[in-house]
C-alpha cells in the first residue's frame, strides 16, 4: 500500500496534470547543449509573474545555465493563488523553488519542515519583488473614485481575490485596514467597530472573489466591476497590453514584499540544489530585476530601483506588514478563523 505522502503526491500532480497548471514550459537547447544530459528545475510560484518569468526570466536563465555547464535545462513552472500553491506544495507537488505572494505562505512550508533553513537571510531578506494595492477603474474614472474610502459607497461594484486562496487578497485586506487605522477611512481610527462597519460596506460591495489576483485582472480585463483592488504591477501589465485602465494610489496603502525560497527538501530529493539556488541569485541580479521592473514590479536592487524611479510614483503614507504588528500578529488577529477578516466578513451578508 503506498505511504500517505505517496497518495497525497500522486492526487497533487494528478490534479496539476488535469487542469494544466503544470507545464513543461521552457526547454531551450544551445548549440553547445543540444546533445547533452538534461537538467530539471521545478517551480511553483503565484498566479501574477507568469508572464515576466514565461517572456523574459526563465529563458534568461536557462541561456545562462547552458552557457555556462553545456547542459540542458528544462523548467516544470505551476502557478496558482499564493494560499492554494502552498498546500499543493505541502501537498506533494515536489517544487525546488517556491516563489509566492507573501511572507505566511513560505512560512508554511518551512512548518511543514519543506523549508529547513532561514530563507529570510541575506541582502534581501528573502523578497525578490516589491508593489503597492492600488485601484484599477474604467477609463474617465466614471465613478470618481479617488481613495478605499469612496470603495465603500452604494452602487460602486467591487473586484478582488478570496482571502483564503489568495496571497494578494490578504494584502488587500490589509491596504484597507491598514488606511482605516490612519484616518483614510472616513471613521475613527480608534474605533474598532466603526472600522469592521466600513470595511464590511466594501467587502458587501465585491461582486465576485477570485481564486487569485491574476483571475481577478481577467474578469476586470472582461469589463466585469467597477473597480479593481489589486497590485500596481497587474495593472501597469494591463495598460502596457493596451487596456484603457486608470490607476488610482490611495493616500495610504502597504508596501507589498514578495518572498521567494529554496525548497531544499525537495531539492535534495531531485539533486537540484545548486541549480535552485543559482536562480534564486539570478532573479536578484541587475538584469532579472530590470526585467520584473519594467513588468511593472518595484524592484529590490537599490541600482535598479533607482534606475526606474520615475516610473513608480510615491505614496503619502505608505506602511508595511510590520506597522500592523508583524505577520504573526496579523495572521492570529486579522487572518485566524473567527478574527477580525472574518467579522467583516459576515458583516457584509448581513443587509
């Protein structure tokens, strides 16, 4: 009888198969690889960089990786909602490296004993992208919504992903709490309950929550809502694509931080240690992180974020996941069944 991570293994990549979320996406062959061994790397990352690592990081490294061992390499790539890639990875989908949404989900692999070193350490810090939440609407702002606050008003349709499937809509929440407790709600700061009030008259006015922030950006693409709650980046690639959006940033929103890890369990299990860990320093160089920058993502290297300085604007009061207590505190208190996401929540069905 197979072990229970066996089962679990074999339903996670049966599923991947089925719905097509794992693909053979990349395998490029240099003159001087064409005949040579072939090496894998397999990974799992969230639903919003798909383009910028399928069009301009992944067959970078991959010239890079046969340039410089004269060996194939051919890349496995799954992406799926930050929450939901991380159980698949717990689950059994074997991914050397793990790219997500936010801080908890690899943190989550790591209490699976995935994740058996400090990924956090270094220059970085872990985090391989930076954004903002902002909001997307139709061109000429027909609704004239200027900041969260004008989110919660009668008849403004709302789009933005399911809390426990999506890492961007946890930041979201947090954008709009985090605006609330510094007065840019239109209620008292102070006042806990006024707080869960206004936030449940914008959850009550979301007309559909998504599996992720990329299927959020579709559905809005599609001309559904009027409003979009979502990262800078997915919008800035929407209006490069040609799409007629304006982008709104709110007088206080969080900086987002994108973490990204060395799987190293599943790693050493494929002997692909050093391949995982040669891109996970590739995607901090100068030319990986120009490449998500002018995908619309603020990079972490110093020299390029100064480069593309003028293409990210500045935000009035901008706060970090540490301004609310640190994502322990935030997943205990916010984020934790029966917490604070959950009341705001259950407000908003009540009419």
């Amino acid at each position: 009888m197979r072990s229970r991570v066996a089962m679990r293994k074999s339903i996670a990549l049966s599923l991947f198969a089925a719905l097509g979320l794992l693909t053979v996406s990349l395998s490029a062959c240099s003159k001087r690889a064409a005949d040579g061994e072939v090496d894998r790397l397999v990974l799992g990352f969230y639903t919003t960089p798909r383009e910028v690592y399928g069009r301009a990081i992944l067959p970078a490294f991959i010239e890079r990786h046969e340039r410089f061992t004269g060996r194939r390499l051919e890349i496995h790539d799954s992406y799926l909602g930050s929450g939901a890639q991380a159980r698949a990875i717990v689950g059994g989908f074997e991914a050397d490296v793990a790219a997500l949404s936010l801080k908890p989900d690899l943190d989550h692999l790591a209490e699976a004993n995935l994740i058996t070193h400090d990924y956090a350490e270094g220059q970085y810090g872990g985090m391989v992208t930076r954004s903002l939440v902002v909001i997307g609407v139709r061109e000429g702002n027909p609704k004239h919504i200027r900041d969260f606050a004008d989110l919660a008003r009668p008849g403004v349709s709302i789009l933005t992903p399911n809390v426990r499937m999506s890492g961007g809509a946890m930041w979201n929440f947090l954008a709009l709490y985090g605006a609330a407790k510094r007065g840019h709600l239109g209620v008292d700061p102070s006042d806990e309950d006024a707080i869960i009030r206004r936030l449940s008259e914008i959850l009550r006015n979301v007309i559909v929550m998504d599996r992720g922030a990329r299927e959020s950006s579709l559905n809005f693409e599609r001309g559904i809502g009027d409003a979009i709650i979502t990262y800078e980046n997915e919008l800035l690639t929407a209006r490069d694509a040609g799409h007629r959006f304006e982008i709104i940033i709110p007088r206080s929103t969080i900086l987002i931080e994108n973490p990204i890890a060395l799987v190293d369990v599943y790693a050493k299990k494929h002997g692909s240690l050093e391949i995982a860990r040669s891109f996970i320093e590739f995607v901090h160089t100068q030319e990986a992180q120009r490449a998500f920058a002018e995908a619309g993502y603020r990079p972490v290297h110093p020299a390029v974020e100064e480069e593309f300085r003028s293409k990210f604007p500045a935000v009035d009061e901008l706060f970090r996941v540490e301004d609310l207590g640190g994502w322990e505190t935030v997943r205990r208190e916010i984020f934790a069944a029966g917490a604070l996401y959950d009341r705001v929540l259950e407000a908003s069905r009540r009419r």
